[in-house]
C-alpha cells in the first residue's frame, strides 16, 4: 500500500473525518499558542514557519495514521456500531432529565431533614454547642 492512499476508501469515512479535523483544530489551537510563544524570539519566518511546519507534520501523519489498516478497520467497526445504536427520541431524553431532576431534589430534602434531624439530636445530646 501506498504511503497516501486511501485504504478501504468509503468505509468509515464520517469516522475517519471526524477523527482528522478534530486533531487539526486541536493542533491549530496548539499552533497559534506555539506562534505567541516564538513572538519574543525571532521575526514571522520562525514565529509562523515552526507552527505551519509542525501543522503540515501532523497533517500528513494523521492522513498516515487513520489509513493504515489497522486503525482504519477500527474506525470502520466504530461507525458500523454507531449506525446499530438505538438513540433515544427528543421526548424521551427530556421526561428523563425530569425524573434524574425531580428525584435529586427530592433526595436532596431528604437528606437535608436527616441532617437537621441529627443536628436536633446531636445538641439535644450536647455533642454540638
């Protein structure tokens, strides 16, 4: 296989997209840092030559990294399990989020009259002043 060819090209191909630029805007990011960095240290050929080389770098060995084959079948098996998820409807996340909401503030009365109850309790004792 050829340095930068495409294996298995179509398969896994949201995966594998997903994957590059998530990794480049990270290194953009890390790029404009960098270059801030190398302000105090020399004129633009090192303050943007540095970062666009290291970008270009990374670039061509993400391209590298998510075509070799064994990286690749993962990402094509990740996609492939990602389509058989059953996601859950807009409706159903919403009641959900009111039950979590509606049983931890419920839980949270609870534990708070606990809390009193063993303050009562703990200076009725005389442990707490």
């Amino acid at each position: 296989m050829a340095v930068f060819e495409i294996y298995k090209r179509g398969q896994g191909k949201y995966t594998r997209i997903i994957t590059f630029v998530s990794v480049m805007v990270v290194a953009m990011v890390g790029a404009v840092v960098l270059s801030e960095k190398l302000r105090a240290y020399g004129g633009p050929a090192l303050r943007f030559g540095v970062p666009t080389v290291l970008v270009a770098g990374l670039a061509a060995m993400m391209f590298w990294i998510i075509n070799r084959p064994k990286s690749a079948d993962f990402m094509i098996a990740t996609e492939g399990e990602m389509k058989k998820v059953s996601w859950s409807s807009r409706r159903e996340i919403v009641g959900s989020t009111k039950v979590v909401i509606i049983t931890t503030l419920i839980l949270a009365g609870v534990l708070f009259g606990v809390d009193l109850l063993f303050t009562v309790l703990f200076r009725w004792l005389g442990v707490l002043g």
